[in-house]
C-alpha cells in the first residue's frame, strides 16, 4: 500500500464519492414513479382531463428530480472539476 | 499493461466537455470563443432566418384563400404558444408575456435538439442556463413589485420566525431552475458522449440514434417545457394581490 500517491488517493476517494453521490438518483426514481402512478390512475378516473393531468405530472415530476441532479451536479464536479486535487 | 484491449484506447476518445476555439482579449482577461457560443450563434441564426421567412409569408398571404403549408406551421406555433402562456397566466396577462415566453420556448428547444447536429448544447453550460434563469428572477420580482408593492417585501416577514427561508427561498428559485436545465442535457450530453467513446466507430451509424431520441429529443423538449412552465407559474404567482 506504501507505493500509492497521494494524488491518486485523492482521485481514487473522489470517484468513490461520485459514485456515492449517484445514490441521490434514488429518490427522484421513487418520487418519480409515485407521480406517474398517481397520474395513471387520475387519467383512469377521468380520461377527459388528459393533457391537463399530463402536464401537471411532468411539471411535477421535473421539479422532483432537482435533487438528483444536485446528486449528478457533485458527481460530475468530483469527475471532471476536481476541488480536493488542489488542496495537496 | 491492457494496451492491446479495444475498450480502453476507446475510453481515451471521450470527450464531452466545453471547447476553447479561439482565444480572444477582453479588456486584459482571455475570453474564449466556446463551443456554446458556437451553438447559440447557430440556434440564433436558424430562429433568426425562420423569423425572416415567416415575416415574408405573412406580408404576402392572402386572406381571402386557405393558408398553405408554411403558414399553416406558423400559425400552429402561434396558437400553441398563445394556448400554453393563457392555460399558464390566465387571459389577463397573456398578451404582455407571450413574446418572452415564445421565445424563450423556441430558443431552449432548438439549444436542446441541437445535440442531433452534433454540437454541443449550449444548455449544457452553467453559464446560459444560470442568465436564463436570472432573467426569470428579475421579471419574478419586476412583477411582484409591480402588482403587490410593498406587501411584496412585507409578505416575505410575514411569519417573523420563518422569515430566513423565505428568503433562502427567492434566492433559491433561480439556482433550482438552471440547475435543473443544465443538469438534465448535461446529463444526456455525458451519456451520448461516453457511449460515442465506448462503442466501436461503425456501430455509430445506427445504435446511438435511439438514445439520441430519448436523451435529445425527449428529454430536451420536456427540460424546455417545465423551464417555461416553471417561468409562467413562478411569474404568476404575483399577479395576485392580496
């Protein structure tokens, strides 16, 4: 283990952390799931209001997945815009 | 030691980020020309040259005949805008909000789509989603102003003791809102560019076309959707006064 370098225990870390950032994609599937079920059975219950119900759900749906790509914004800066590398 | 493995001299030609062209001197600091601005230069043209052509038709159609094919896609986009911004704002400040609200629509959705010239998004840079969304931030608060008042700003006090995420919350609108935007083509850009690295380069002919729906066209039309959508009801949110 001696022969590793401390700024590749840095990138090693940070991709770890990007991976363990993915997991915020969790929540946005669940949520999103949840939404598109609801919808399913609103447009069940009342096929006339289609469009509306649609447009409900994907504006919903789109405001839900914020979170996860909060999750994919950390990721992708520990990937591609590494702040930790500079601290060394 | 694995230099003879396809996949990974592959993985060397992934290549998804922002490009510098040219270097250009602004004031002292280097300004580079991006691939974005390439992009939005190109979107502009192309609505530029649309606007044009459908200027011209308009002057020339006759009402007395049916419209013909030209017209009858400009009319669409018309009735379509018009529809989207009345069910958003409600009849009575349609008209004045129209004009941004159609064009910031027709504006995202040709930035989105434009992955399928292979450009690169320009909503897939921080830069113009964020000047977007602080577009939508001051007509937020030019509206509030304009149709509240003061109760605007006392509104925010209103609960003393929630007062701080209130606050957060102004601040935090226009930080969701291009975060959202960019997250999602970024998202779809990533995965396009990873799987044009991966993949052999004549399996590029055909397999990433159905991606290319889903991550440019899908998605990108409905990212475009929910940021006008999101601008219309956030907008409206002020023209109730209390």
């Amino acid at each position: 283990m001696s022969n590793i370098t401390n700024e590749g225990l840095v990138l090693a870390c940070s991709a770890v952390g990007a991976g363990l950032a993915m997991i915020a994609g969790i929540g946005p599937g669940v949520g999103q799931g949840y939404a598109a079920g609801q919808g399913a059975a609103a447009v069940g219950r009342n096929p006339g209001a289609k469009g509306n119900i649609m447009s409900t759900m994907l504006l919903g749906q789109a405001v839900a997945e914020t979170t996860g790509l909060y999750g994919f914004a950390v990721a992708i800066i520990l990937l591609y815009a590494n702040p930790l590398i500079k601290k060394l | 030691m694995l230099d003879n493995i396809v996949l990974s001299s592959a993985v060397m030609d992934v290549d998804f980020g922002i490009k510098g062209y040219s270097k250009l001197d602004f004031f002292g600091s280097d300004v580079y020309l991006t691939s974005s601005h390439i992009c939005l230069l190109i979107v502009a043209v192309i609505v530029l040259v649309f606007a044009i052509a459908a200027n011209i038709t308009i002057r020339r159609a006759d009402p007395g005949k049916a419209p013909g094919g030209f017209l009858n896609v400009i009319e669409f986009i018309v009735s379509a805008v018009d529809n989207m911004v009345e069910g958003g704002m409600g009849i009575a400040h349609a008209a004045s909000y129209t004009n941004y609200i159609g064009t910031l629509f027709i504006v995202l959705v040709l930035c989105n789509l434009s992955g399928l010239l292979g450009l690169r998004p320009a909503t897939a840079d921080y830069g113009s989603t964020f000047a977007l969304a602080m577009i939508t931030f001051f007509m937020i608060h030019y509206a509030g102003f304009k149709y509240q008042k003061v109760s605007r700003v006392t509104n925010l006090f209103k609960p003393l003791i929630l007062s701080p995420i209130n606050i957060i919350g102004e601040i935090a609108t226009p930080i969701s809102m291009s975060l959202r935007l960019f997250g999602n083509i970024l998202s779809g850009t990533v995965m396009m560019g990873l799987i044009y690295g991966l993949i052999p380069w004549f399996l590029t002919i055909a397999w990433p076309g159905v991606l290319h729906i889903y991550f440019d066209i899908f998605s990108g039309c409905i990212q475009a959707y929910v940021f006008v959508m999101l601008t219309m009801t956030f907008i409206s949110q002020n023209f109730e006064t209390e």
